[in-house]
C-alpha cells in the first residue's frame, strides 16, 4: 500500500488542492510553505449555518489555489477574488457546523456578493475563516454519532473528523457496478491509498501509519449525497448515484465510507 495522492480542501464543499507533501496537525492536513492554510479552514455560511454542494452543487466549481498571503478564488465567468488569511475589519459571527457551534471571522460584502453572483441565488450567504489561535474547535467526540475519539479531538469546519481517507479500489470496485463510472474524487478524500490488498480494507484499519505520522481512526464517513455531485460540473447525478448503488449493495449504506482519521498522539 501506498499513498497516491494528498488533497487539501481549504474552502469546506469547494474543489481541493493537490500537494506532494503535507503537514499533519490536530486540524487536518496543511500546507508545509504555509501551515496556516489547513483543510476546511474557510467555510461558506447562509445566516451562520454552513452550505455544501448538497444543496449548492456549483460550489464544486470555486477553485482556491494559494497565493502569498491567502487564496484566490476562480470559478468559471467570474473574475478572481483574493482571500487574505486574516480579513479586515475582524468581524466576529456565530455560525454552525451540523448544528454545533463554532465561531468564524466574517470577510466583506464584495466576497458575499461574489458567493451569491456565481451560486445563483439571492440568499444572504457569507465566507468566514477559523482562527485557529482564538476559536476553540469542533469536539470529534459525538454522542449522536458513536465514535472512536477521545477527549480533545477537535476539527475545523470539517463534517466530523479532520482527515478522510479512501482507496482506488474500493472505488474501482464501485465502479464495477456503476453505469457511470465516477473519480475517487466524488468522495472528497484527503488520503488517497493504492495498491491496498482488497477494495473496502480500509474499513477495517485501526492505526495507520505514513513515514514518521501515525493516524487513528475515528469512525466510517457515512456516505450522503454530496458524492452524486460531479467535481468537473458541478451537477448533481440524476438517478442520485453513486448513492443508491450504495444503498442496493450495502446493507449498512456506508460501504466506500473510508477513513475518518486524527492524527495520533503518543
């Protein structure tokens, strides 16, 4: 086994980064050159609650890529927008991840605006920021989904844990049974993994570890619709697939569920 490709998501429900190396941190991955851009740092907010491609598809479209001191946000017929790692004037909003408070730093009207010209809609959405030396992160620990984590495991604006990983082939097995065939990037791993010794293994690893990094896993990502959405299109699939195969074949619906990681503290 071996790691085949690494992906940031700095903008939650937006396109990834691919990078040759990452640094691991209790956030998730993030860049070595400038760890303050880490995955899911960024989160798009509709009167404080956080939007995915779920109900957004196009956000599929919004490409950061890194710039000296923040990122650049492209999205086809738009122009470019600049995204300090610290906006000005700080304004401090409540927001929500999946119903739990967390805080977030607020951007300015020409970046909400920006949001609502290319989504296509006229709902008050915002982009806010976590600060990771002020806020206080998301609990992995959940009562309402059993979990493996222990106290002080924290994320960002991540769904539940603050790395995810997935292998080929256990998506190359799903697409055996697909019409359509899709990318592993439906899925939205940060780890992707090769050469495993059966589609679906990863399911069934408790420690992982890569060089010097040690991972544990928290529990399976329970597999919602978000991946019925195309990364290229930003379209959702209209027979909702690859999620009602995985219904038919998996009588626990998260088959392909993979890995939610932490890093591991010795």
């Amino acid at each position: 086994m071996h790691v085949q490709e690494l992906i940031i998501y700095p903008v939650k429900s937006c396109a990834g980064v691919k990078v040759q190396e990452a640094l691991v941190t209790k956030y998730g991955l993030a860049l070595p050159s400038n760890p303050q851009i880490f995955d899911r740092r960024w989160m798009i907010v509709k009167n404080g609650r956080h939007q995915t491609q779920r109900v957004l598809p196009r956000m599929a479209l919004i490409r950061p890529s890194v710039v000296k001191d923040g990122l650049c946000l492209q999205a086809p017929n738009m122009p470019d927008l600049h995204i300090p790692v610290n906006p000005l004037p700080k304004e401090l909003m409540q927001c929500s991840c999946w119903d739990v408070p967390i805080f977030g730093l607020r951007y300015g009207d020409h970046v909400s605006q920006w949001l609502r010209t290319f989504l296509e809609t006229e709902d008050e959405l915002d982009l806010v920021v976590f600060d990771d030396q002020k806020f206080e992160g998301r609990l992995c620990k959940n009562a309402d989904v059993p979990n493996n984590a222990r106290d002080g495991d924290v994320a960002a604006y991540h769904d539940m844990s603050p790395v995810h990983l997935c292998s080929l082939e256990s998506v190359a097995d799903l697409n055996t049974r697909l019409k359509k065939k899709i990318q592993i990037y439906n899925f939205r791993p940060n780890i992707i993994v090769a050469n495993v010794n059966k589609p679906y293994a990863e399911d069934c690893w408790r420690e992982i570890e890569v060089g010097e990094v040690k991972l544990t896993w928290i529990t399976a990502c329970t597999r919602c619709l978000l991946p019925t959405v195309d990364p290229e299109t930003g379209v959702k699939d209209p027979n909702q697939e690859p999620w009602k195969t995985l219904r038919r074949f998996c009588n626990k619906f998260n088959l392909l569920k993979a890995a939610c990681l932490n890093q591991y503290q010795q």
